[in-house]
C-alpha cells in the first residue's frame, strides 16, 4: 500500500461506503413498503332527497368521517358537476367521493374503522343508490 494510486482507491472507496452508510435512513426497505399497488376507492352517492342543502350535507359529513384515514394518500369529494352534459356522461349521482389508498391493506382497514361505519350509520338513510368502484393504481 505504498503506491498513492493504492491510497486513493481505497479513500475513493470509504467516501463512497460512508455516503451510502450515511444515507442508510433514506433508504425504504421492502419490509417497510407498502405492499401492493395502491388502491382508488370511488363512491357515487344517489340521494333520495337531491336538494343542495342535502348534497352539502353529505359532502360535510365524507370530510367529518372519511378524512384521516391511515394509509390515505388523497381524498376528494364533491357534487356532481351538472354542466357537463354529453351523451357519455353518466349522470345518476349527487355526491362523488375519491380516497386513494397506499395499499389493499389501508383499505381494508378504512373499511372497518369505527368512524367510517358511523358515516354509513349516520348517513345511510339518505340515499337513494351508492355504487362502489375500487381499483389498482398503476405505478
């Protein structure tokens, strides 16, 4: 090791294990990950009563309920934008709710968390129709 070529090979290859050891807390391990692709869980709620007043009522209710949720990456409600009006359409809905999910097992859980159910129980009176879509994200 008396050669400086030697010397700074050997240096060049501390200072490269010493970044890659110091940004070991950056680094997302695959146990730490969540699993799966993330998942979008849409709901378009029919009321039986459509009025304005319903529909913000209901729209207040998602964001009291529906918010927070861990593993919840976004969440969107809102009515449903009457002037849109081709043919493609589809129209039979008053409220829509959006959550993206990081993964099946974030919605899983959301599905059985105590403030979802008290939305259903406290909201499920008011309407008419409910239809789910959920679906995997491409990364």
């Amino acid at each position: 090791m008396n050669n400086p070529k030697h010397w700074a090979v050997l240096i060049v290859l501390l200072l490269i294990t010493a970044l890659v050891v110091g940004r070991g807390a950056d680094v997302v391990c695959a146990e730490d990950a969540p699993p799966g692709p993330s998942v979008m869980h849409s709901v378009f709620f029919t009321l039986k009563e459509s009025s304005p007043e319903a529909k913000a009522r209901l729209v207040e209710a998602c964001k009291k309920y529906l918010t927070d949720h861990p593993g919840t990456r976004h969440f969107f409600v809102g009515t449903r934008a009457e002037d849109f009006n081709r043919s493609v359409n589809d129209v039979a809905f008053d409220v829509a709710l959006h959550i993206v999910f990081e993964s099946r097992q974030a919605h899983d859980r959301y599905q059985t968390a105590e403030r979802h159910l008290a939305f259903i129980e406290e909201n499920r009176d008011t309407w008419k129709n409910v239809r789910v879509f959920d679906a995997y994200l491409a990364p």
